[in-house]
C-alpha cells in the first residue's frame, strides 16, 4: 500500500470545518476530510469507503486553507500527478489537490513534528465589501497599526496560551511556542494581513489572538496587554474571536 | 422628491441576476434590485414598497458588478452620505453602495445616454482554484494569447453583432459599438483579464465574444473568424458561451 501526501487548497466557506462529524454513524455535515475521503475511495475503486485521508490540522467551519497537509494509502501503485488530477477531477470545486508526493509508509500528516503557518486577513473599509464576505474578517473601528506592531512581538517564544484558548479546548497543557507574528499593510485593498507561525496553536488561539492585536489597535486595550493576558491565565479577558472568515491555512512544514 | 444615482457594486454569486422577477405578482428568486428596492423603502419608512430603483443594465444571473449605476427617488432630503450609510446598513453583505450623489429630477440611470465598461476573468490553471470558481471563467486549453490579441481589434466599430446575440435577445437592431477591447496577462495569478467598451451590449454579447475568443487563443478558429462571424449574422456560429461567473460590469459612464 504506497502512502501519499498531498498539499490541499479550499475555500472553507460552504464546508463544516475540516473534519469529518458522525451523528449515529452518519456523516450530516459538509466536510473537507468527507469529500477527500469521497475522492479517495472511488479513486481506489473501493466499493466501500475503507480508506481515511487522515489530516494535519483541523480547521473550523469558515476557515480556509492553502497549505492543509493530509495522507491517504492506495491499495495500488499509481503515479502522483495521476493521483494529483484524479482526485482534482473527483473533488468538488471548492477543494483543489496543489501536489503529490509518495512518502514512506510511516509518514503521518499530523503526528510527524512539523510547524504551521496561518495568515489572517482583515478589510478595514467601512462596509464589508462583497468580494471579501467569506474571505476576510472585517474590521470597520479605528485602528493604529503602530500599536499592533509594538504589541505583536509580546507573542513571540514559549508561553502558556490559556487566556488564548476557546472553551472548546481539551489539550493537556496550554503551553505553546511562536515563531513569527507579523503584520503587512496592504493599503491599495485596505487590508491588514497577519502571519503567525508555530508549532501548534490552540483551539481558536489565532483568531482569539488577532480579536486581542484589533482591540490593541483600536486603542480599548494597553499596547502590551498581551503580557499581561499570557500572565492572567483566564480566558474570559480576550473576549472577541475574530470571525473564521479571515483564516488561512497558510503552510505547513515537517523535519 | 430628491433623486439619487448611486453606484452600486454585488457578488452576483447568490443572486438570480439584476433584475426583480415576479410571477403572478410573487418575487420568487433573490435579485439585487429586489434588495436594493427592500433597503430604500426600509429607509424611506414606506409601509408599502412605493419606491422603485432603476438600475443601468441587468446583470445575469452569476454576473458581477463593481459598478452598476441605480437611481431612485427619496420622499425626504437625506445627505448623500446619509444614504450610503443607511443602504449599506441595511443591505446583505453581498451588496455594497460604493457612492450616491443626488441628481436632476430627470436623471436616468437606464435611458440617459452612457457607456459601459465590462472586464471579463478568465483563470488558466489546469484545475479551477477553489477561491476563484465563483469569480472567474475557466479554461484549461492550451491558449496562444498572441493569436487573441490579433482577434480583438476585429471587434472595434459599429457592426452588427447578430452573430454574438443569444437567442434570448430581442433588442430591434443588432448593431453596436465598440470602442475598446483589449486583454491583460497576470502571470502570477494564472488570469487572463479582458477589457471591453461600447455604447451598449446585446444579450449575452460579451460571454459569447470571449467564448470565440478563447477558442481563437486555442487554435480552433481562425486568427480572424471575428469578421467572418460579424458578415454572416449567424448565431449558431459562436457556440461557446463564457460562463456567467467571469463578468463583471466595471463602470458606467454618463455623458
């Protein structure tokens, strides 16, 4: 059974999140992983879905990403841009198959350590702008990117995220470590774009992050609240998640 | 009573076109004019949906605009600010009033004499980007965009556009205008943009014309089948039509 990984795009915007989500053993619910799976198995011909596309991160509804990692085993050798635009051929036209590598048998999307990188996008025009909708969180208040950008190295290093994570959160330890946080201006598109990179992140961590970098901006929050947050442990004072709409998977890299 | 002329951009993704549709007296279908009359009245406090907004040109179903022009009639004074604000507040996130400026009584958006721009995207990667499949037309042939270039020019002047007209077309004459029709490359995006310009537009003309041109970029036409097709006023000649999700109704000018 050769195993192959593949990079995954999609528009997060029509899916219930990344995973698969049985009730009774049902799938009732869109998902990125049930439409793989889909592919997957009528690629291998299986007359019962026995394959899993098994993938690195579980993104939420709304969210999108350019760089999911999955892996999935055929039962038969088949050359990985055939596996490629087979399965792009099968998908639906909101998830695309960027490449195909054939990796060893031991290779596992979300176990094998790797870091990830997310970008988050916000439009600061007035009214949200209709081609932004499902793509960007909208952000219309005042906003002081020079404040964001003396906050956003506070991030930076090892540090307990507890006031970062949603209530949903179930991980043993809260600690976690970032790499990279940034902010580029895009002023033609009147947007701001966030870059977070990681060895992992919390349920909701970045968008509760980017709630926390807004409000920084906007002038409700001290420049270095986010030391303090990471001291409080309690997550009831990062009150605003920034919507999912602005999320991306941005890439995702192994040793 | 004030009139306003407003430009007016959507995400036609989710909208049965421009145009209100009734059917024994019934809205059926979501159409942006069936919103932008729901917002003015709202505004307007009318109890019975007494004001009609006039839009510039009926965008198809799938079609977008970046800027359709709409004129309607207010039965108080409201700064044009006002207005905007108070449309964009009450609109669905998939339509924006990007200006509004009060004009003459008389003013029309439909029958005053103007012109329009459209640009229409065409995506040219092997299989459709998830984020560009409601925001662009697809073609993954083989495109010598050379030969394109020597086509367009084929398109300027009046002539009669029969050929180009979908069957639905029942306009008295089939002769139009054109004063601009050209194409840009964006390599990094994988698109190729076309621009066109003229006094007006048969049914479907635009999708049919980058249908042809698209299959002269491919080879399957003659460099200049333009002329051909314009001398026989056949329309079963231009079999191609590009699809809806690639147009976008740029800008009007007025005189």
């Amino acid at each position: 059974m050769p195993r192959y990984k593949a990079i995954v795009a999609y528009d997060g915007a029509d899916f219930f999140g990344f995973q698969v989500q049985t009730k009774n053993g049902i799938e009732r619910q869109r998902t990125v992983q049930g439409e793989l799976n889909k592919a997957v198995n009528q690629m291998a011909k299986n007359p019962v879905p026995a394959i899993k596309v098994v993938g690195a991160s579980r993104t939420d509804t709304g969210v999108h990403a350019f760089g999911q990692v999955v892996h999935f085993d055929l039962p038969f050798n088949i050359k990985v841009d055939g596996v490629r635009k087979g399965l792009n051929t099968l998908l639906p036209r909101d998830i695309i198959i960027k490449s195909v590598h054939e990796v060893a048998s031991d290779f596992h999307a979300r176990f094998n350590t790797h870091a990830k990188r997310y970008i988050y996008r916000v439009s600061t025009q007035d009214f949200t702008d209709p081609f932004k909708r499902h793509y960007t969180g909208h952000f219309q208040w005042q906003l002081d990117v020079e404040r964001i950008k003396l906050g956003l190295p506070d991030l930076i290093g090892e540090h307990d995220f507890a006031s970062f994570a949603a209530s949903g959160n179930q991980t043993a330890t809260t600690v976690r470590t970032i790499t990279r946080a940034d902010i580029e201006i895009n002023n033609q598109e009147q947007e701001l774009v966030f870059t977070f990179e990681g060895n992992a992140f919390l349920y909701n961590q970045i968008r509760i992050m980017v709630g926390v970098l807004l409000e920084i901006g906007n002038g409700r929050r001290d420049v270095h609240d986010i030391v303090r947050l990471i001291a409080v442990r309690d997550r009831e004072q990062a009150r605003f998640t920034a919507p999912a709409s602005g999320l991306y998977l941005d890439e995702i890299y192994y040793d």
